[in-house]
C-alpha cells in the first residue's frame, strides 16, 4: 500500500504525530529499541505505516452514516477516486446474524456500469465545493482530482450559488473576492449586493469551523452558532445546497435531534422537522439519485414526521393549513409515508436490493408498514363517520384536501 512520507503535507504533520503517539502508546513501548520488535527500526519507518493507514483506510459508520472506526481494505483501497462516483462503499449491516458477519465492507453501485467501465468511488465528502474537494484531496491522498466534475466548470455549481435577487427561477453563481460580478443564468439580472454575500460566506465557513470543533465538546455553543448563522446565509440568497449552508444546516439538524427533549415539544419537534427537510432538500441538488446519504437524510426527515404530535397544530382556513409546515394531523402522517417510502427507494439502490437497503432500509419498510396501518385506521373512521351522518350530509360532496460489486469482511478497530 502506498506511502506519502516523502511527499506530507504541511497541515498534516499534527494528525500524523498524533497518531503516531497513539501507536506507540497502544504498543505499550518506551524507547525507539523497543519498537524493534514490531519492524519499525526507525521514525521514519513509523511515518511509513501511518502514511499507509491514513490513505488507505475506510471509516466504519453506523446503519445512520456515523463514523465509529477505522478499517483496511487492500483490495477496495485499490479503486480510484471522482467525485462523481460510480459506487460507494458501505457496510450495510444487512445479516441476521451480525455478531458472526459483521462488519462487512461492500461497493454498491450506484448506477448501470457498462463493461469495460471503470468502477470509481469517492475519498471525499462531494457535497463540499471544487477548492476545498481538491484540498482535502491533496492533503490527505496527495493528489489533484481531474474528475469530470472538476475538470469541467459549469455555468453554475450548486455548491456555490445563490437564488435570483428577481426571484425568476434560476440561479447564480456565488460571488468571490476573486470574482465579484455575477448574473442569474436564466433572466441576466446582475446581483448587486456580492460584498454582503462574500462577507456572509466567509462567516459562515469561520462558524463551521468552530461548531464543528465544538460539536461534542460544546453542544449547546454549537447549537448557538449554527442557529444564529443559517438565517444570515439564507437571507444573502444561498440555496440550500450551497457551501457552507448545506454544511450547517446538516450539523445543525445534528444538534436539534441529539437535543430533543422526551417527550419532544411541539416546537422542538416542528424545528427538527424543519432542519432536516433543508438538509434533505439541500443533498438531493448535489448528490446523485440512490447515493446512501441522500437516503439516510430522507429516512431521518420521514421518521421525524411520524412521530405522534404532542399538540397538534389547527388551522381555521384551508388556506391557512396549506401554508403550514410541517403540516399537522393527517396531511403529516400522508408526508411522513410518502418520504419513508422514497427513503426505502434511495436505500435499495445505496445500500444494495440484496441487502435490503441496509439496516435502516429493514427500518424504514417497518415504519411505512405502521404508517400504513394507522392511515388505514384513520381512513376507516372517517368512513364510519360519514356512514353516522344524515343522508343530506353524507352524500354532499367532499372537500379536496390539501447491487453489490464486492465484499471485504474485515476485522475492525472501532
């Protein structure tokens, strides 16, 4: 497996001592003689392996995404990257018997793979822009990325654009200090406030920056922070998918989830709900159809609405009601079935039919099974509802409401 020693760089150096620390620790060594024993005659020998493990190694998460440990895959390591990619690897936890099977590595694809076609995944997180894709890249894997997706620049990324000022339709590319005049691309209306909008980025990224780092230690600062900036970057005009909004908005949605009370509030609930459709919406611009994260993030939005309302919202108008989100009632449980069954869609493809989608596909099928159930009992009481009305009632009519390429089973270090 391949080394980047001769070739680190800079802003690695910490993680590599850190880690490096770490492993003479777990050792249990004292002295550079000591470590003899274990083939490193020398630091830069343990450089070496700790090269080795940062490029080659996989994260394994949990059914939801979240990492928990570290495995090594030589053959898998082998498959290049793009940030566009053709597969994913996962480790569905699909087994009946987990204790014996698990963790099992897998590559998904995510589409029809012609003969002949290279199979490619990602190293990276795709949903960040083109500069820091590429610095992530060159500082961990020490390689520049020259991936359809990068090699290309589009008229706009959505990674980086904002909403017409004239509210058209289309969008526009987000302003730079480098690059500060841009259009809509569909009516040409120029933006005109691009300081605000660079000012309100750079913000933001500094406030993602420390709600990351604070995230377990500080929860509720790291909640302060991303609460007080999603409605800055909102306001300049970043759709959902643009960098570092998306970002924010998914540790965000994090943070409200891992902070709900029991029982959850209305109110708590509602924003919840919220945060997690413009996660959700935000994924499904920049992800492809089927990719695991776009699932997850549905699995989580569908469940969210099928939780029972501690009070139930009521709306005196139609219009009102239509207005309304998350909706409240029978309208809830339609969109919390209607989101888990698209959740199971995107699961079958991002974790494999075979596999059932995963562990959180075998989930969501139970949820949309007890949906199914409790829509049908509401339906039967209104049934009986109107059967118990006089005739000139009952009869008025109704008012509209609103697969697997490879598997590595491996033992992980979690």
């Amino acid at each position: 497996m391949q080394s980047h020693r001769a070739s680190l760089q800079s802003s690695t150096f910490e993680l590599h001592t850190h880690l490096s620390h770490a492993l003479v620790r777990y050792l249990g060594v004292s002295s550079p003689e000591e470590l003899d024993q274990y083939g490193f005659h020398s630091a830069r020998d343990l450089v070496d392996i700790i090269s080795r493990f940062i490029t080659n190694t996989f994260s394994i998460p949990t059914p939801t995404l979240t990492p928990i440990g570290a495995s090594v895959s030589p053959i898998i390591a082998l498959i290049n990257h793009s940030c566009e990619p053709n597969a994913v690897v996962v480790f569905p936890r699909a087994t009946e018997v987990p204790s014996i099977q698990e963790p099992l590595m897998q590559v998904i694809a995510l589409r029809n793979i012609r003969p002949d076609e290279e199979i490619l995944t990602s190293y990276i997180d795709t949903t960040l822009p083109k500069h820091l894709r590429q610095q992530s890249l060159k500082e961990t894997y020490n390689f520049e990325c020259c991936c359809q997706l990068c090699a290309i620049t589009p008229e706009v990324d959505h990674r980086e654009s904002l909403f017409c000022p004239k509210t058209c339709g289309g969008t526009c590319p987000t302003p730079t200090e480098d690059s500060s005049l841009c259009r809509c691309m569909k009516c040409k209306t120029v933006v005109t406030n691009t300081d605000a909008v660079v000012d309100a980025v750079r913000v933001g990224q500094e406030a993602l920056d420390k709600a990351t780092a604070l995230q377990f230690k500080d929860p509720k600062k790291s909640l302060q922070l991303t609460t007080n900036l999603i409605p800055i970057l909102t306001s300049s005009g970043l759709t959902p998918s643009s960098h570092p909004l998306l970002a924010l908005a998914r540790l965000h949605q994090s943070l409200l989830i891992a902070s709900l009370p029991s029982p959850p509030t209305q109110d708590s609930l509602d924003d919840a709900i919220r945060a997690a459709t413009r996660s959700s919406t935000g994924l499904s611009s920049v992800l492809q159809y089927g990719h695991p994260v776009r699932g997850i993030a549905l699995a989580e939005l569908g469940k969210l609405l099928a939780v029972d309302e501690p009070a139930p919202r009521e709306s005196s108008t139609p219009a009102e009601a239509a207005l309304l989100y998350p909706p409240s009632g029978p309208p809830r449980l339609k969109l919390a079935y209607d989101t888990l069954l698209r959740a199971r869609n995107e699961l079958l493809v991002g974790f494999g039919t075979r596999n059932e989608g995963g562990q959180v596909g075998k989930d969501v099928r139970e949820g949309i099974v007890a949906l199914e159930k409790e829509i049908g009992v509401w339906r039967q009481g209104v049934k009986n509802v109107m059967h118990d009305l006089p005739n000139s009632v009952s009869k008025a009519k109704p008012r509209a409401r609103a697969d697997v390429l490879y598997v590595h089973e491996t033992n992980a270090d979690c």
